[in-house]
C-alpha cells in the first residue's frame, strides 16, 4: 500500500464542531485515567500483597498483566476503529475500563486481580490513539498543537502525579480506591464522548463498505508484543538470559515480528500500515518520541527510588518534591500550543526542550546522599518543561504528515512505538541500575582500607592506627556490630554511582538529539500553502 503524501492533506471537516473544546476535555478525561492506572498502583503492591498473601514476584503480576494487554492492543487501535466506528469503540474501551476498574477495587484473590487488570489494559489501550485521531480531526490545523498540548497535559502529567495521588489515598483510605475513584471519572468521560463526538463521513463510508479480517496479522501481532513486553517486564527478575524461558520468548516474538511486518506489508488491508513508516517526518519524529518516552518514564522510576532509598523520603514526600515537574510540563505545553495557533514556527523548541532536558540529567548525575530538596527539585522542574516544548510539536507532526483516512493507523503505531519506548526505558533503568550497583560495589569493596573502616565507624578519638586496627580486627573475626553499618554505607555509596551513571549517559543522549529539530518539516495543508 502506497504511503499517504507527507505535505499534502484534505482537511475539509477541520474546524467543524462547536464543540470542540468539550471534546477535548472529553478525551483528556480517558486519557488521564488510562495512563493514570500506570502508576497508581505502584505504591500500593505492598498492601495488595498483604491482602492477597502474595510473594513480591506474584503480586508483580498486578503490573505484568495490565501492560501486557496494553501493549497488545494499542497498535490494533486504528484497525479496529476503522471496522466498527472511533466513537463507539472509544465508548466501548471507556466502559468496560471503567467496570474492571470496580472488579478490580473488588477482587478477593490475586488471581481475579490478574485477569481483571488484563481486561482494564486491554480496555484502556485505545483511549491514546483513538484521542489524538480524534483531535486531530477536530480542530483547525493552526490550533491543532494548542489541542494536543491540552490533552498532552493529562498524558505526561498523570505518571508523574500517579505515585504521589496514589499513595495519599493508600495512607489515608485503602488501596481498594485507587480503582474506585476511576469510576466516576470514567463516567463522565463516557457521558461527554457519547453527547459531543462523532465519526467524521468518510469513516461511515469505510464501514459501510467493510473490508477482509487480517487474522493472520492479529495472531502474529498477539503473540509477538505480548512476548516481547512479557519480557521486557520480568527479564530483569529472571536475571535475563540465563533464564531458558526469557530465551524462547525472546526467540519466537523476534520470529513473530518478523513475520508480522512480512505479513503487513502484503496485504491491503493491514493490522498495522506499516508503510506510514516510509514518511521521513514521521519516521524522525516517532523516533524522536520514542527517546523522550525513555527518558520520561526511565526518570519517572529512578527519581522516587533514589528519594526513598537512599534520602529516606515517604511516598508521599517523594510525591511532592518531584510534583513541580509536572507542573513545568503544563506550562510549557500550553505556551508552545499558543505560540502554534498564531502561526509561530516550534520546531527550534523540540532543540531547546531535549537541551533543557540534557542540562536537568547533567545536573542530576551530580547529585548525592546529602542533597537538600531544591537541589531535586529544580533540575525535576526544567526537565518538565523540557519535556513540555517537545511533546506537541512532535505529536502534531507526526500525526498530520498522513492523509485523514490513516490518522487512526499512524496514532496506533505512533503509540505502539511510544509505549515500546517506555517498556525499554523502564527495563533498561532498571538493569543498569542493578549492574552498576554491582560494579561499584566490588570496587569500593576492593579498594576499601583499615582507615576508611576506622573513619566511618566513628571509632573513638586516640591513635587512629591502633583504633582503627583494632576495629578491622573485630570486623574480620565477626565480633563487631559496625560491620553491617560499613557495608551498607558501602551499597549506598554503589547505588548512588549507579544513579550517577545513569543520569549522566541520559544526559548525553539529549544532547545528541538537540539538533535534530532541523530534520522536521511542517506539515502543508489545503489552503494554507505556506505551510502554516
């Protein structure tokens, strides 16, 4: 299938509804819910586990389960939509999430737990694509930045927010309401999706005509992505390839893959339209997305571990130190959608957005066990409004390089591709993180003296040689208490290297992308040749 014009759309209905801010908040709403259940949850594991009378590796599963079926379902988004209606599958999704949400606040057992998170990531996966597909086709090309950096705002903000909100409610109600509180949320969203969005005509018309089922495409793309974030979630607790299963899986979803892509581009029909990937902007800017979304959720998990494990900081603390973030990611969103509706040209803040970011990470491969909390939370808050300038300008240009009939399918894989870049991010975070630990630990170890033992055990004032002899004596002969004081001092010392290494090669990695914002180009529509 020929890929559609990368400068040329037909953008007859643009600007059509009147009520095109409603629709907006409509699927914010959803939006914000879905990604939101990303990270809720997270601090509440341990008193699931205590419910449920669950090992730490069992109730992972309460995570494993949900971005499995996410990440299965969201590059089937636009073929679904384009079979049975955006607006209806969207109220189907908002729906059955909003009642899984329920069973899962009502769950007796892990194994309920489980398959009632499968079904609220399966339901949830079609609230992102179906959402920008939808704005796209709802506002005027000049607000169409303005539209998606308003609804970017309950897409980059909820992770960040979603430790900080869910643990407040896990203290001070039960766990149980992380799930409630979905459901009269859910219920509005559904009631405005239902009143103010429609199908645009030539959606009606595809419908109407049907098309063949690419069975072969959905077995392929199932099992395939669902091996490959089965893997890329528990690898890390299966010590990666020295487990047989991580090897199979790994094995037979490359073997997937390849024969979904295969597949895709043979037929006409396709799950997945994977010739979108042979527009240059597109490919650029998805790639360019997928580096932000391994940087936004990498951080999202490092920053709350450092605070917590080695500052001593309660969720909730931690919460709110990193909450100026989000903030900063508001901002800059909405200044970037203003500065687009009067025509400004934002691609020179894609440079600066991945150059603010650089300058945060650089800042934070600085930091220590003794920071104090601005020290955490002035690079947090330039990093969001980093990450604020690069989201709409991305998410707009990569999503009108297509012709309308194929908004839904881009917005798919855009996704697919957004999402495969978290899931990595977080794994590789989350390895390195363990590796480096290990490194620096030896070597610390290695390199550790008499004296440093002495000097950290607050030995008593007198001859440092003989005090400090006679202390290591007592550690090697397993005499003294202080020995477990010294070697965690020690694995403080390793993982705090660890975070340093970490932050510094992200830090790098944004400096390599500040000058790529040259590669963008502007989409042209019809009646605005300018390409404004």
């Amino acid at each position: 299938m020929a890929a559609a014009s990368p400068t040329i759309q037909q953008h007859v209905e643009y600007g059509s509804s009147q009520h095109k801010w409603l629709i907006a908040l409509a699927v914010m709403l959803g939006t914000a819910l879905e990604v939101l259940d990303t990270s809720i949850v997270n601090v509440a594991l341990p008193h699931m586990q205590g419910s449920f009378s669950a090992s730490v590796d069992e109730i992972a599963w309460v995570l494993t389960s949900y971005l499995v079926a996410n990440g299965i379902m969201i590059p089937m988004t636009g073929w679904i939509s384009s079979r049975f209606g955006r607006k209806r599958y969207f109220l189907m999704s908002v729906g059955v999430f909003v009642a899984a949400s329920g069973l899962c606040g009502i769950a007796r057992s892990l194994d309920q737990m489980v398959v009632f998170r499968l079904i609220q990531g399966a339901a949830g996966a079609a609230m992102i694509p179906s959402s920008q597909a939808i704005l796209i086709e709802t506002f005027p090309p000049n607000e169409q930045q303005l539209a998606m950096a308003t609804w970017g705002m309950g897409l980059m903000v909820a992770p960040i927010m979603g430790p900080t909100l869910g643990g407040w409610i896990t203290d001070n109600w039960n766990w149980r309401w992380n799930f409630f509180i979905n459901l009269p949320i859910g219920a509005v969203a559904f009631l405005m999706v239902w009143t103010f969005v429609h199908d645009p005509a030539y959606m009606r018309t595809r419908r109407e005509r049907g098309a063949k089922t690419d069975y072969a495409g959905i077995i392929l793309l199932v099992v395939g992505l669902g091996l490959a974030q089965l893997v890329l979630d528990r690898g890390q607790r299966a010590d990666w390839f020295s487990s047989p299963w991580v090897i199979y899986a790994t094995i037979f979803s490359a073997l997937c893959v390849t024969g979904l892509i295969i597949n895709e581009l043979r037929i006409s029909e396709p799950i997945l339209d994977l010739s979108i990937l042979g527009i240059p902007v597109f490919s650029i800017s998805v790639t360019l997305m997928v580096a932000m979304s391994f940087a936004l959720y990498g951080t999202g998990l490092l920053n709350p571990i450092f605070l917590q494990e080695l500052m001593g900081y309660s969720a909730w603390k931690a919460g709110l130190v990193l909450a100026p973030r989000g903030l900063g990611t508001m901002v800059a969103m909405l200044l970037v959608g203003q500065l687009a509706r009067y025509r400004y040209d934002t691609r020179p803040l894609v440079g600066v957005g991945f150059s603010l970011m650089a300058v945060s990470l650089w800042t934070m491969a600085g930091w220590n066990t003794s920071v104090g909390t601005w020290t955490v939370t002035w690079p947090s808050l330039v990093m969001g409004i980093g990450m604020g300038m690069v989201f709409p300008t991305l998410s707009t240009t990569t999503l009108s390089c297509v012709s309308r009939e194929r908004v839904g399918y881009a917005a798919s894989l855009y996704n697919m591709m957004r999402n495969t870049g978290a899931a990595i991010g977080i794994s590789y975070m989350t390895t390195v993180l363990v590796n480096h630990e290990q490194t620096h630990q030896s070597y610390l170890v290695e390199h550790f003296t008499v004296f440093d033992a002495w000097k950290m055990s607050n030995a008593p004032v007198g001859e440092p040689g003989s005090h400090a002899f006679n202390y290591m004596s007592q550690i090697v002969s397993g005499q003294k208490e202080g020995l477990g004081m010294v070697y965690g001092m020690i694995q403080r010392q390793a993982m705090m290297l660890s975070f340093n290494d970490i932050y510094r090669t992200l830090a790098i990695a944004m400096m390599i992308l500040i000058p790529t914002f040259l590669l963008l180009r502007r989409a042209r529509f019809i009646g605005d040749p300018a390409g404004h």
